[in-house]
C-alpha cells in the first residue's frame, strides 16, 4: 500500500533512540525527509548516518520550550515545507499517585504534554496553509487504563489525550489530523525500568503504525488514541 509519503517532510521528537527512531525509520522508509532531535548529541549522530540523506539531527531536550520552534524552522530552512509531526519524549519517573508532589507534576506535564503541544502549535500554521498535514502523538497506554506506579505518566499523557481530542476537532477542515499511537511495552529503555511480565511488541512495527497514521489513507481518522499493545488494555471504550 502507497501511503503517500513520498517527498513528505515529518518532524520526530526524541528520535535517536527506541519508539521515536523507530517511527523516524519507518516514515523514511516511506520516502519522507526527517527531522531527528535528541538530547545526546553521539546517539543522535548515529540515527542520522543510518537514515542518510533522508535525516538532519538537531540537538536539544524536546521539553525546553525554545525548542519545538527550532525544529519547524528547520524543516522549512532545509527542505522548504513541513507535512507530518510526531510527538514523543521520555517518559517521568515512577511514583504512586500520593507521592506525586507540585513539581514533579509540573516536570511530567511539561516534557510530556506541553512539549507535544508546543510542537503541534508550532507546526499548525504551516499544516492548515497547506491544507494538509498529520500529527501523532506517541503517548502510553496509559491513555486507555492507568498504570499501576506511574502516576506522573497518566497525569500527563491524560492531559495530552484531551487537547489532541479537542484540538482534532478544530483542525480537521484544514485537511489535518491529530491522532495518538499508545504503545504498552516493547524492548526500550523504559522497559528495562519498568519490566512488563507480558508479551512485548516489536518496535518496528510500533513505527509502521505511526507512518500509517501519519499517511494519506488514514485522512478520516482523526481524534483516536490508537492501542499499540497487544491487547494489554482491557475496557471496551
């Protein structure tokens, strides 16, 4: 299936390693140019060697609020147009939700919900002047059934759930759809802090569905929180 990618031009929020390089892969794969960002500048490198000229890295934390501005600008410097945004970054530290203290909360909410949206707002004008675009969110399952120890996590991703469900609303006569891919576990750092006990997903075909929500056949689906979890999540909404 064509997705229709070809010439595309996506921005990858924490790419250079695991869900976001993965979904960096898999749009390049698709004939899309990227926008890789991370915070280590050696691992960040690497994923950009191994995407050749289809990637520019640019360094940085997604959380800082400069940042998400810095890579819009290079998208539209470097190849002259933006069309698809991946949102991602890290996920917050452990806690149970009587643990969660003022700045802990803001922190989390901060690298994972602010960031995302600073990015899409970001990105917005360029998508509804061109009457076309993708954002997708890479989120948790945490969206559908919150986790057990990961408060800050569904706090925030939560929140990043209702202004993309909202916002999907506002933006869809402009051609442009704002969706959720929500992983529950596959083999990356995050893993290795939290072991699952359960089947793990594969983080190729993670990427896979981020291309195809990020596609020209996906253009009716807009305002879904995708489960990406083998089937992990249990209620029926």
């Amino acid at each position: 299936m064509d997705l229709g990618l070809t010439g595309r031009v996506a921005i990858v929020g924490a790419s250079s390693r695991g869900l976001g390089l993965a979904s960096a892969r898999a749009l390049a794969a698709e004939g899309a140019r990227v926008v890789l960002n991370g915070r280590d500048a050696d691992s960040l490198a690497r994923a950009a060697d191994a995407l050749g000229d289809a990637a520019v890295p640019v360094v940085g934390d997604i959380a800082d609020p400069a940042v998400p501005q810095r890579l819009v600008d290079v998208a539209l410097a470097t190849w002259g147009r933006l069309d698809v945004v991946v949102g991602n970054a890290g996920g917050p530290p452990h806690a149970r939700a009587l643990e969660v203290t003022d700045d802990a909360a803001r922190a989390a909410f901060e690298a994972n919900a602010l960031a995302s949206i600073r990015l899409a707002r970001a990105a917005l004008p360029h998508l509804q002047a061109a009457g076309w675009g993708r954002i997708c969110f890479i989120t948790s399952m945490a969206v559908r059934q919150p986790l057990p120890g990961l408060a800050l996590s569904n706090l925030a991703r939560a929140g990043l759930w209702a202004w993309a469900k909202t916002a999907a609303q506002d933006v869809a006569a402009h051609g442009v759809t704002i969706n959720l891919a929500c992983p529950g576990p596959h083999p990356t750092d995050r893993l290795t802090e939290q072991p699952s006990g359960g089947p793990v997903g594969d983080v190729d075909d993670f990427g896979r569905v981020v291309a195809f929500l990020c596609s020209a056949p996906a253009a009716f689906v807009n305002g879904v929180a995708l489960g990406v979890d083998g089937g992990a999540v249990a209620g029926l909404l």
